[in-house]
C-alpha cells in the first residue's frame, strides 16, 4: 500500500458516520442483537440500491434473520427506511460536534483550529459512505420529506448551530472578531470547505474522491477566506 493510500484509509476511518455495524453488546439479549444487525444490513442495502431497489428479502439474508422478523421488528419498508435515516442523522450530529471540540475548544489560534477543523470536515463528509447517505436522502426528500427533512434539521443544521457555538467561543477568547450572526458564519464557513468537493461528487459519483493534497489545499483556503471576513 501506498503513502497516499494510508493516509486515504486513515482519512475514510476517520469519517463522523460510518454504516452501523452489528456488534454485540455484552448482556445483550437475542431481540435487540437481531435489531441492530437488521438495521446495518438494511444501511448497506438500501446504500446500495436506493429505496425502491431495496429488498426486504436481501435484508433478512443479510441480517441472518427471517423475512418475518424483519416485518416483527419494523412492520413495513418504509418504517425501516425511516429508521435507518433519523438513526444516522444522530449519528451524524454526535461525530460532527465532537469534531468541533477537539480541533476550535482547545485552540489557541483561530488559524490553526479552522485549518484543523476543515481537514476534519473534508475528511469525514467524503467518505463514500457518508456521501452514499446523502444521495440516498436527497433522492427519496419528495417521497418522505418529514423523515429526509428530519435528517437535515436535526442532523446537519443542529451540527451548524453547535459549530456557531463553537466559533462564538473563539470570539470570547479573542480570537475571532464578534459575530453578528454565529449560525450564519458556520454555514458560510461550512460552505466554504464543503461545496466544492461535495457537489462534485454528487454528480460524478463516490469514486471521484478528492486527493488528500487537494482536500489540504480547500482546507487551507477555505480558512484563509473565512478569516479575512471574520478573523480579529
């Protein structure tokens, strides 16, 4: 394997959301056991094949289970689509506030932790499988848009709100300059970082991921930018 294939490893393991996996828990019981691994087979589904290429049959093959359990435990295809959708988008919000605090809360120069924080960003959001996951919400908003709007207002707009939070507690410590609107300045700074790399590949398609060098390059421009309207 290659230096640059490593650092691609490394990156996609590092991603906020990765398909659920059907690990046991210890005292677990056989009902919730079944649950999870029902869920991480319909993920991988459903990424695969869209909604209306989903099986329910290929689910229960992949879960292990039978057809009838599957329909016990979320009655219908669209209950377990539901599910699988509002599951990933806590997912999503708890990888990506965690990824605020460890790269802004401990900065002592607004530079750097923005760097930081958009090399995280690039990283995790890229990932085939977080990119799947969106195309997969995007296409069924029109058939179910409680649940796929569900997952942007509780998922990625609640994750900007705490990033405006977050550039807030830059301010205080001086190291950004007041911020007439915070949620406004994290999706300006969002969308600096993301809407390249991201709009691409929702129309070229998950293979056309960014090289690492170039996820560098956005990171450090899009920080560069964002300072020049905001930095003290």
């Amino acid at each position: 394997m290659t230096a640059e294939e490593d650092v691609v490893e490394y990156r996609q393991r590092a991603a906020v959301w990765q398909p659920e996996q059907a690990v046991t828990i210890e005292g677990e019981g056989r009902t919730p056991r079944k649950r999870r691994a029902i869920l991480a087979a319909a993920t991988e589904v459903f990424l695969q094949h869209g909604y209306l290429g989903a099986s329910m049959d290929e689910v229960a093959a992949k879960a292990g289970v039978s057809k009838q359990t599957v329909y016990k435990q979320f009655e219908n295809k669209e209950r377990l689509f539901a599910e699988i959708v509002l599951g990933t988008s806590d997912q999503l919000m708890d990888g990506l506030v965690q990824a605020y605090a460890e790269t802004l809360d401990g900065a002592v120069d607004a530079r750097e932790g923005l760097q930081a924080l958009a090399r995280r960003l690039l990283d995790s959001l890229t990932a085939a499988s977080v990119l799947q996951l969106r195309r997969l919400v995007i296409a069924e908003a029109d058939r179910f848009p409680e649940v796929c709007g569900a997952w942007f207002t509780s998922g990625f707009e609640k994750s900007l709100e705490a990033l405006g939070e977050a550039l807030t507690r830059l301010t205080e410590r001086g190291l950004l300059r007041e911020l007439e609107d915070p949620t406004l300045a994290a999706y300006q700074f969002a969308g600096l970082v993301m809407y390249k790399p991201m709009n691409r590949a929702m129309f070229a398609g998950t293979r056309e991921r960014p090289k690492p060098n170039e996820l560098d390059k956005l990171a450090d421009q899009a920080t560069e930018v964002f300072l020049a309207a905001y930095g003290a």
